[in-house]
C-alpha cells in the first residue's frame, strides 16, 4: 500500500528532510474537509466521555419510576426511557465507554497484528504457509460470529470484549502488513542490513518496521471504525457492556423492542450518536489515507 | 333443625376428622368462602358439594360466566417457539407445556382462583395423616386412537415422571413424597399414591401445576410429536419444529363438546411479531405477554388483557455465609431501601401485588395476613447498617440474568442501596450462562454474592418454601441454613388442616422477615392477550392455556 | 486451470477442516452442560445425568469429534440436542432463508454500486466523484442496526409502508417473500455499497487510462461501446472478488439483522445453538457458513480468471 512518496529511507537519513516531510504532511491533513469534519466530531464526543457526566442536566443513573417513557419534551428533550432516566444525558454520557473499549482493542489488535504480519512476512517459508492457513481459516468466518463464539465461551465483561476484539483483528491488520513487508523485504537496506549481519528481530523492528508504518496508520485508524462497529453490535447483542451503563449500543439492546409501541426516542438518538461516531471517525481515517497515498 | 344444618350434619357423617375440620373453621368463621373451596377441593370434595355447603351456611358464589353456544371455527394461537423437543417427561419450558395442554389431561386442574378441579379424576382423598392419597378416575374417557383410559395408564405416567433413571423435570417436584412405585393400582378405576413423608397438599403435585404429569397410555414408548395421543380437546394435525403447529377437534372428548373445530398455533422468537400478528389479524390470541414489552397493547380497545394474579415472582438472594450479607441486619437494611409500590406501578405497570419478603403471597388462602407489610424506611435501615458496623457502606457484584425485567430490577436495586451506602456493580448474563451447570460451585446463581432469579407459578408454596430456603435445598442460592425454619417448612408441609397451614405459615413468615434471606418484592401477573369479544378463553398462571369452549367474538 | 483449481479446492479443504477442529474446541469450552441446557436448571441432578448419558456426551473429546466428523462427511449431521431431531432440515431452512435475504440484498446493491462506481470514476476528481465516495464510506461503517432502526423507525413505523418483520406470514408467495424482505436488505445494502463503488470505480479508472481504450477510440468507436465492452469487463473483475468476500457475512454474519427483524436465518441458528450448547447445531451451522464461503470464493476466482485473460492463460498466483 505504500507509494512513491514513502520511498525506503537509510536510517541515517538528514533529520531535517524528515521532519520537514512531517510537517508538509500535517499541513496537508490539517486542511482537508474530511479530515476536520470528521476530527470535529471525534473530539465533541471524546470531550463529552471525558467531561459529560460534570455537565448533563440529570444524572444519567438515576431512576423515576413515576416518570418513564416521556416523550420528548422542555424538560426532557430526548425523553424519558423505561426506568424514567434522562435520555438526553445518558446519549452525552453514553460515548465513555466505547471510546475506552475500541480504542484499546484497536491498539491491541494493532500490536499482535503487527508483530505477526512481520513475523510472516519476513519469514516466508513453512512459519508463513502455517501461519496464513490459520488466519485464513479464521477469516472465513464473519468477525461477529467469531466475537460471539468467544464470548460466550468467555463471559462477558469489558476486559474480554476488548481481548476478543484485538484478537479478532489481528488476522486482518497481520495481513495488511504482510502484504507491505513482502514488498520491502526485497529492498537495497534490507539487504545492506544483512550484510552487516543484523540479526532478523533488529531487521524487522528497526529497518522494515518503519517503512511500513505508513499504512498500518491507515489499517488501525479504519480498524478503529470496526472497533466502535463492533463494540456497539456485541452491546447490541447482549453481550460487552454491563447496565446500568449509558452506553448506546446497551440502550439500542434494551429498548428496540418498544418501537413498535411508538417509543422511538428510546432508540433514535442513541443510533444517531453511533452513526455519527464511527462516520465521523471513518473521514479521519479518510483523510489520513489521503494524506499518506499522496 | 333448620335445613341447612340437616345438610351439613349429613355431611359430618359420612365424612373423616380432616374434612370435618374443614367445616368446623368454616362454621367459626375463621375461613372464608373462597379460602374454605380452595382447601376442600385440595381435600377431594367436589365443588358442587363445597359450594352447596357454603351456600347453606349463607356464603353465595357470584355468577358463573355464561357458557357460548355454537360450535366452529380457528383458533389462531400465538406463542414463542419450544424451547426443545415436545416430550411429556422433560419439558421444562412454557411455550411447551402449552402444547401439552392442547392435546392432554391431568388428573386435576388448578384453577385460577387455585381450587382444584377433578379432571382425569373424579375424586380423591386422603388417608388420616395424608400419607396415602387414593383417586377415583373417570370413567368412559378415551385417547385419542380410542383405547378407554384405566387406572393402569395413571400408574405408567406417574410413576414414569417419578423414576430417576428418565430425568424428568417432574422430579424436582416429587423428591421426597412420591418415589416409584409408589402409584398404585387399586382397580381399574382407582389408583392410590403412597407417600414417602406426609403431604397435606399431595393433589397439587398431580394437578396441572406439575405440567409435566398429563396422562399418557400406558403403552407410550417415546417420540411424542409424532402423534401426541393423550385424552386432551385436541388432537395433532401436524407439528414442524420452530414453525408452528395445528391440532382438529377431538370428537370423543369426555369434557363434552369442543367448540373450536381447529386450533392453529404458530411460534415466534418473542413477543414483538406476536404483538404484529394480533395487531394485524393475523392471530387471535398471545398465550403470555411480559408487561414491559407489551405496553402498546395493553392499553389498545381492540384487544382484551386476561390478567391472572399469579405467585411468579424474582427471588433476590444475598448469601447469609458471605460478605456483606452474613449480618441479617443488613440483609433487613437492603430490604428496607426498596419502595415496593412504586415497583410495583412504575416498573410492572400496576400488574403485580406486593411481596412481603416470603413465599407466602397474598393471594395464597393459607398466608397470615396478619403480619405486617415490610416498607421502605431509609431512617431504620441506616440505624441497622451502623448497628451491624457497615456505617460506611458495601461494595458487591449482582448477578444475573437477561430475561423479562430483570435486568431492569436489578439497576432500580443498585440505585435503592445507594441511600445506606451500598456500591453495587451489576454482571447481567445470558439466561444459559447465570444458570451454569445448576450444581454448588459451578454456577453463577448458585454461587453468587447476590443474584436475581426468576421462579414461575405454584399453587401452592411448597416448592419456594423447600428448594429455596432448606438447609438442604438444591436451589439454595442464599445458602440460608436455619433449623427453625427447616422444621416449620416440614410441619406445614404435613399438615392437612389449613388453620394449622396458616398458623405455621404466620410463623414462617415472621421468621423470615427477621432473617431476610431472600427478597420477594412482588408476585407479578400472568397476561394473555386476546382479540376482544373472544369468551371461554381458560388461562392457568403456570401457562397452560384451555380452548375447549373458546369462540371468537 | 485445471491444476489452479485442484490447488484451490484443497486449500480450501484444509481450511474447512481447521475451521472444524477451531469450532468443537470452542464448544466443548462452552460452559454448562447439555444436559442441564436441556432440562433447564430446575430439572434434578440425576435428570440430568441420565440425559447426558443417553446422548453421549459424557464421553472424551476426541471420540465426540472423531465420532462426528465421520458422520458429517457422509451427510448426517447428527441430531440436535434441543430438538431430537435430525439437525440437516434447519440448517437447509436457514441457509435458504439468509440465501434469500441475501440475494435481494445482492440484486439491489450490485446494480446500483456499480451504476455509481463507474459514474463516479467518469467525473473523477469532480464533486460528484467525491460525494459518492463519501456517502459510501460512511454508509459501510454504520453498524446495521442503527441503520435498520432508523429505516424500521422511517419505513415501518411512521410511513407504515414496509412490514417491521421479515418473517412472512405461512403461505405467501413470491412478492409477498420479497415484500418482507424489502426492509432489512436496504441495511445491507447500505454497507455493501460503498465497498463496492469504489471497487468499480478503481476499475474503471483502469480501463480508462489503459491502451486498449484509446485504440478503440483512435478507431473511431463510440464511447458507450467502449464503455459497455472494454470498461465495465474491468470493473466486473474486482467485483467480483468483493462479492465472494462479502458473501460470508451476507449468509452467517447476519446476526443482528435477523435479531433486529426476527428473521430464521442461519446466523440467528448458530446464536440460539451457542447459547444451548446445542453441540451438532452449532457445528453444523459454523461449517454450513464456511462451506459457503469456500464455495463463494472458488467461484470467484472461476469467474474472476474467466474474466483475465491473462490468469487463464498464465500460471502466476
């Protein structure tokens, strides 16, 4: 996935050609509409998970029994669900823990993925031949059966969820930077490397490694999408997040079966904000990718 | 002598010491008309017989629902999917055993009010320390392939749900009063049931309460849904798994004639596309609506609400033999956080009645209603939680399950025990997952700190009582071990008499009060939703469901 | 070819078996008992052992799975623990459920996605380009629930022009089938169409610029033949691999679209046999969805190489 503009580079490169290639770089994401549009709305929501609950009119835990199922209204805009909590505060406060839970999977799956597509990758042989059967006989699955199976092996519990997840993503990302190392593997500076008879860790972390983080920025960050996906479809299923948790795809779980009875506000705006989340974090990866292909 | 009084002189006659008990409480007042049917229908008196007593002592009846004339017509049923093969003996789920009432027949039926009406059998009785029951069948009933029903047939189904060796689900109700081999045949017509241990409300554990226990020929060698022959208004048509079934008229039925001609039930996943399909005229009929699902059609003029007070309830345990709950005061703390009537209205929409933290609900005849109703009192509870050293609050895991409101409870009793302190992280599993493999050590209900779960209907408390709360008990998630109670359960069991059941009752009631192992907040409502202007429609709170003399509006 | 083929159908044997072998030790760490599964937590112990005896499933592991495979390669799935009955019935309803769903979602994408990716790559660069693109990408990440809420919510509820369950009613035809499948396609469609757009514009941008185009321009031919022979040839090609890709989720990985519109498809079969422990319907369910997935990707790449030229008269792969 690398082009021209990522050209292999001697480590002992001139600093200041780099450093000014970043910056080039950063100015270009900086004034990319997509990029911003979807920056925008990442920070709104990372701000809301972070400072939400200081800021909400009414606690998002706390219960009215006399009061469920408002619809929406001055005191309640979003209404009210089916313990009389303030929907309204529970979609801002709701952003907290999937935007714990997907990062951290995505990180995780990004690392196992990373240090096993260069491992195939570099290594080519029986390990590679091996190793790609396996991946591919977990990719002949669909992630959500996978995640599924695992968890009910497991138990849920966040901790898991994010396992399942990296573990569910490393086949992909491993992949990804297989295909990426195959193609520098065969470069001059791998082979001068050798020549000074680097041994195949150094070779890997600290020639290869490098060269190729280009697009695995690109891979985690559209990665980092699915993981939200994800997050949101095992709550959505019954399976992650635990209640009383404000968490929209937990909500979405609880309350979808009311639609028919004509309570769509229970549903509506949870399914907007995850919506407009993992769009908005699929135009950063967008703009990222722009940047990065030239 | 006045007439009545001849009636009843009659009675005391020709009747045993136990039934002249009865009358005896009656006569004193110390029963009413509807505590005095239920028990002597649990005795073997007819209703006819109870009703014609009761009338002579000056207590009427209300009117009788007017029986609808004419026969014909589908009855399109609407129910979620079997949980798993249709098989008599090891059915353990709802939707099932509402098949099972379609096509069969127990010896007696609990009604809604929970008297016992004869069904199989005509009559029965008790021996003088209830420890040998003996029932007379009807006669002239026949199965389905027309072979007549016999006292052998009683004696193969029995004792086939009583053997250990066929793992039935009918077992948990048995063990310890009816064992094989203990259903004996007397003559053709009358079996007699020879009990391990007395039992005051044997009739229950043969009644349809036990759903498991519909009358099977003798000869049934397995494979149920092939043909379902039992003596039942209905026989199968045709049943395709996860589809749905039909069932015609059984003509030879011996309850009389059976109005629908057809009875078409077809299953779904839940509840929503059963709402749909009555919604849209699609179906006649949705066997069991949870309340917080079915707010939109509970409100709806077009359909009718069948709403039968039932003891099903979700038992909130704490275990007495961990921390934090080894002190009863902060078990009584945590009870006392709860504000049951607003449970009851906001969480269950009105459609439950307030639970006094025992089995012993309020619409069971033998309850002391003399005990007075636990409320929410955060002052007491607060005193409590100091006197017990736990000024500073708890931290604890809940677990439980996702199935009907439970979920929902459990986040309305985190949010209650916030007020003395009480920090409590939720674990809501998969119905599968919480129950495990049902043993001590390997499973989450069992073994958890605090847990929810859900126990269906009984006609009587005997089952919540034991399995429960019984130093031996096998459901014991509280695992609450207390002498005293162990002995009151057995003397309640035993007794025949329902002043000394409800004298019993009254001191089991205060005892667990006192200790609160368990939480009984509410005892909720069983609903069935119908097409309105449909009559005759017969619903048990167990979640049978009687179409014989159905018609639709 | 032939040896191309022969090479592929064993890789994909392998795959399917490492795929069994990953599946039955996923099970057997399942927690509960079937037994108890079975009769329900209330049933007596003795019950429940009697059970487990009866179905065998006290046995060792290797003698459960040996004993299995053998079976399930001659056709006999097994019989279902939940249902005593043989398991090959439900499987083939599902599939041919999820088959159905999937291909309305198919012949609603396809079109469309194409019709856009190759539009979009004739304005290359161009705001039409540009907003196609986008409204893809973002329509692909947005997890189908959220938008077969908001369809049912739009569609179901308040238009009240499309029936808010897939399941039709016993009897019903063709139309009436597809009526009630309307609904959830558009959720798949949705996420399949970006994907797909790009494919056939990145293809078309391909076939554009290359030589074989601009001689048949040179030559005079009009750019609709062009188009329709040259181009679109170029863009089928990496559709069709998308298509073999997506195929596995269409048919299995449709959980939550058939939660959400209570649909009996094979993807809600292996969800309710997980939580039953129901060991040969889950297993059978997982295999069914691979299979279908080797199957799927065979054909691809049949297709795929009847397309280029250039792999069915090479040999690289």
């Amino acid at each position: 996935m690398s082009d021209a503009s990522a050209a292999p580079r001697p480590v002992s490169a001139p600093e200041t050609t780099v450093a000014q290639e970043r910056r080039e770089r950063a100015g270009q994401l900086l004034s990319s509409p997509t990029f911003l549009t979807g920056a925008a709305i990442v920070v709104f929501w990372a701000a809301c998970a972070i400072f939400g609950h200081a800021l909400v009119p009414y606690d998002p835990l706390a219960d009215d029994m006399l009061n469920t199922l408002l619809p929406p209204s001055r005191e309640h805009p979003f209404g009210t669900d089916q313990l009389g909590r303030d929907v309204f505060s529970r979609v801002i406060t709701g952003s907290r823990d999937i935007l714990t839970v997907a990062p951290l999977a995505t990180l995780l799956g990004t690392l196992g993925g990373t240090v096993l597509g260069l491992a195939m990758g570099y290594s080519r042989g029986i390990v590679d031949e091996v190793l790609s059967r396996i991946v591919d006989a977990l990719l002949a699955l669909p992630t959500v059966i996978v995640a599924l199976l695992a968890l009910v092996a497991l138990g849920t519990s966040k901790i898991t969820v994010v396992l399942v997840i990296a573990f569910g993503f490393t086949p992909i990302i491993a992949r990804t930077v297989r295909a990426a190392v195959l193609a520098e593997r065969e470069l001059d500076y791998v082979a001068a490397a050798k020549l000074r008879l680097e041994g195949p860790l150094h070779i890997m972390f600290v020639e290869i490694l490098p060269n190729v983080a280009p697009p695995i920025l690109v891979e985690t960050t559209v990665r980092l999408g699915y993981a939200i996906f994800t997050v949101a479809t095992l709550s959505f299923i019954g399976f992650g997040i635990q209640p009383p948790s404000p968490d929209w795809g937990l909500s979405i779980s609880a309350n979808y079966g009311l639609i028919g009875g004509g309570y769509w506000w229970t549903v509506l705006f949870d399914g907007l904000a995850i919506a407009s989340l993992v769009i908005g974090v699929n135009l950063i990866a967008d703009g990222i990718e722009g940047v990065v292909n030239g | 002598m006045k007439p009545s009084h001849a009636l009843i002189e009659l009675f005391r006659s020709t009747h045993g010491e136990v039934h002249n008990q009865l009358i005896d409480s009656l006569l004193a007042g110390r029963l009413n008309r509807r505590e005095f049917m239920r028990h002597g229908s649990c005795l073997g008196l007819s209703l006819t017989t109870l009703g014609t007593i009761a009338g002579s002592v000056g207590l009427i009846a209300g009117p009788r629902s007017a029986r609808a004339a004419g026969t014909g017509g589908t009855i399109r049923v609407a129910q979620n999917a079997p949980a798993s093969a249709i098989d008599p003996v090891k059915i353990a789920d709802g939707p099932g055993l509402a098949i099972l009432s379609y096509v069969g027949d127990f010896l007696c039926f609990d009604r809604n009010d929970l008297t016992l009406e004869p069904m199989l059998a005509e009559s029965w009785s008790p021996n003088k320390d209830g420890t040998v029951w003996t029932f007379k069948l009807r006669q002239g009933v026949k199965f389905h392939n027309g072979k007549p029903l016999t006292a052998d047939d009683v004696v193969a189904s029995i004792d086939r749900l009583a053997d250990p060796a066929n793992g039935s689900n009918a077992l948990s109700a048995f063990t310890g009063y009816l064992s094989k081999g203990g259903t004996r045949k007397v003559d053709d017509h009358t079996v007699a049931f020879h009990l391990d241990a007395a039992n005051g409300s044997f009739p229950y554990l043969v009644s349809s309460d036990n759903y498991n226990a519909i009358i099977l020929p003798a000869d049934y060698a397995g494979n149920f849904e092939q043909s379902m022959i039992a003596t039942g208004p209905f026989k199968l048509e045709k049943y395709t798994p996860q589809v749905g079934a039909s069932f015609v008229r059984n003509t030879d039925y011996w309850g009389g004639q059976v109005v629908p001609e057809r009875v078409e039930a077809t299953f779904f996943a839940d509840i929503q596309p059963q709402i749909l399909a009555l919604q849209g005229g699609q179906a006649d009929v949705i066997l069991q609506a949870p309340v917080l699902q079915s707010v939109a059609v509970l409100n709806d003029p077009n359909f009718e609400v069948i709403s039968l007070p039932s003891t099903a309830h979700q038992q909130l345990h704490m275990r007495n033999d961990m921390e934090p709950f080894k002190d009863a005061r902060v078990r009584r703390a945590v009870a006392l956080t709860l504000d049951r009537p607003k449970l009851v209205q906001g969480l269950m929409k009105g459609r439950a009645k307030i639970g006094n933290d025992s089995p012993f609900a309020a619409v069971y005849p033998m309850t002391d209603k003399s005990v007075p109703q636990r409320e929410r009192n955060i002052a007491e509870a607060k005193e409590l939680m100091a006197a017990a050293g736990m000024a500073n609050g708890f931290e604890t895991t809940l677990t439980t399950e996702r199935f009907l409101e439970i979920p929902d409870y459990a986040v309305l009793v985190q949010n209650a025990v916030k007020e003395i302190g009480g920090k409590i992280n939720l674990n809501v599993l998969d119905q599968g997952a919480y129950y495990g493999d049902a043993v001590y050590g390997k499973s989450p209900w069992l073994d958890s700190v605090m847990g929810i779960t859900d126990y269906g209907h009984r006609g009587v408390p005997n089952v919540f009582l034991s399995a429960p709360l019984r130093s031996d008990g096998t459901w014991n998630g509280a695992h609450f071990k207390n002498k005293d109670y162990d002995q009151l359960v057995t003397s309640y069991i035993a007794s025949l008499d329902i002043e000394a059941q409800r004298a019993t009752a009254g001191k089991i009631q205060r005892l667990l009060l006192e200790e609160t192992p368990v939480i009984f907040s509410y005892f909720y409502d069983y609903l069935t939703v119908v097409k309105k202007g449909m009559s005759g429609v017969v619903t048990t709170a167990m979640g049978q469901l009687l179409l014989a003399k159905a018609t639709i509006g | 070819m032939a040896r191309f083929l022969l090479k592929r159908v064993a890789l994909s044997l392998i795959t399917l078996w490492l795929l069994s072998v990953i599946v039955f030790t996923a099970g057997q760490v399942l927690p509960g008992n079937v037994g108890r599964a079975m009769l329900g937590p209330f049933a007596d112990q003795r019950a429940v052992d009697a059970l487990n005896h009866e179905m065998g499933t006290d046995r060792p592991l290797l003698v459960q799975y040996g004993d299995w495979i053998s079976r399930f390669v001659q056709g006999d799935m097994g019989r279902s623990y939940a249902y005593r009955a043989p398991v090959a019935p439900f499987i083939a309803n599902a599939l041919a459920n999820s088959a159905k769903l999937a291909a309305v979602a198919f012949l609603l994408v396809v079109p469309l996605s194409l019709a856009m990716g190759v539009l979009a790559a004739l304005h290359a660069g161009r705001p039409v380009d540009r907003s196609i693109m986008v409204a893809g990408m973002s329509a692909t990440i947005v997890p189908e629930f959220v938008s077969g809420i908001i369809l049912i919510l739009i569609f179901g509820v308040w238009l009240r022009w499309l029936p808010i369950s897939a399941t039709w009613p016993p009897g019903a035809g063709f139309f009436g089938q597809l009526y009630h499948l309307l609904l959830p396609a558009i959720p798949l469609v949705l996420i399949l169409f970006g994907y797909i757009a790009r494919m056939a514009r990145a293809g078309t941008l391909e076939a554009l610029d290359a030589d074989y185009t601009r001689t048949a321009v040179l030559k005079g031919l009009p750019q609709s033949t062009v188009l329709w022979r040259h181009v679109l040839r170029n863009a089928l090609l990496p559709t069709v691999s998308v298509i073999a890709t997506q195929t596995a989720y269409l048919i299995g990985g449709l959980v939550v679209i058939e939660t959400l519109f209570r649909y009996q498809g094979i993807g809600s079969l292996i969800f309710l046999a997980a939580n039953k422990k129901d060991f040969p319907m889950l297993e059978a369910g997982v295999l069914a969805v691979g299979c279908v997935f080797a199957v799927a990707s065979l054909l691809a790449d049949l297709i795929y190489s009847w397309l280029n030229p250039r792999i069915r008269f090479g040999a690289t792969e």
